[in-house]
C-alpha cells in the first residue's frame, strides 16, 4: 500500500473540523481538497486567480452535487474581504502553480497567512499549507513560510509536520494549530 501524505492530511482534518465548520481553500487548484472539505462541514469559500482551477472546482461541485462551496476567482490575500470568520484555511503551493513573479506570489501568500491568524478561532483554528518541494520556486516560498510559521509563539501555537522522510521532494503537510 502506497501511503499518500493527502489521506493523512484528511485524517487530520476530520479531527479539527465539523458540520458547523466554515473553512477556506485558498488555492483550490483542482478542487479535490474542496469537495472533500464540502462533505464534511457546513460552508467552504475556494480561492484562486485561475480560470482553470475555478472551472476544474466548479465542475466537480456540480457532478457530486455540492451545494455548500463558494467559488472566488480572487487572490488568497482577499480572503478576509471576503470571509470574515472561518474555523481553518488550506493553502496548496505548488500543485497548480501561479505564473506570476515568486515575490508577488510569495507576498499575497504572506499576507493572507497572516490575515487568517487574525481570523482562525483560538483551540482548533487551523492553518494547513501543502508543499511541493519539486516544483519551480516553491523551495523558497516554502522556506518563507515555514520561518513565519516556525516563529509565533510556542504558548499560543503547534507546528506540526507531516512528511515521507526517504523521499526529500515528496510533498508534505505544515499544520498549524491555535491553542
């Protein structure tokens, strides 16, 4: 059986959401992540600048009938324009890559990382980034990332992360939660 670190990342979720739950994806990419969120809480609000990913999203809400799932075809740095309550947020960096310049993308990613920590709730709110080592520039968006995320304080935060230790481009899972 070959373990994939989504299914893990799924299990986690489970745990940290439910049917009350309001949630963000902030990089809906093909969707996957927003169906599978649909089906297990109230409301999810999809982010993306690209026609492709909110179509790819949008087909697969209308084929599994899903009818709780907002689709945005703005940047993760508006999600609080938008939403301004949300249990947790998924960030997907690299899977559907951006075509713009690293420091635009790396700032608006930034930026709303640090609006939902304004925003997720304290026990439980949630900020999950998916992480695509192989793919072009993410090394850098990541590192970046992963040094805001690393620095917040210990008594109001866990980092954790979740990753194939003998595969060093494997995609793997920061999650943070707020105490």
């Amino acid at each position: 059986m070959k373990l994939m670190i989504n299914d893990v990342l799924k299990s986690i979720l489970l745990n940290l959401i439910d049917r009350d739950s309001i949630v963000v994806n902030a990089s809906t990419g093909n969707g996957l992540e927003t169906i599978f969120l649909a089906e297990h809480v109230k409301k999810v609000y999809a982010f993306s600048t690209q026609e492709l990913a909110i179509s790819n999203t949008k087909y697969l809400t209308i084929e599994n009938k899903i009818t709780n799932c907002v689709l945005l075809k703005e940047s993760r740095d508006n999600i609080n324009k938008h939403v301004n309550k949300y249990q947790g947020v998924l960030y997907n960096l690299g899977y559907l890559p951006l075509d713009e310049p690293l420091e635009i993308r790396l700032e608006k990613t930034i930026n709303s990382i640090k609006g939902a920590l304004e925003v997720i709730p304290k026990s439980g709110g949630f900020i999950c980034v998916s992480c695509y080592p192989g793919v072009k520039y993410s090394k850098e968006e990541i590192s970046a990332i992963h040094e805001l995320l690393i620095n917040l304080p210990l008594e109001e935060y866990d980092l954790l992360k979740f990753n194939i230790e003998n595969k060093a481009s494997a995609p793997y899972v920061l999650l943070l939660v707020k105490l």
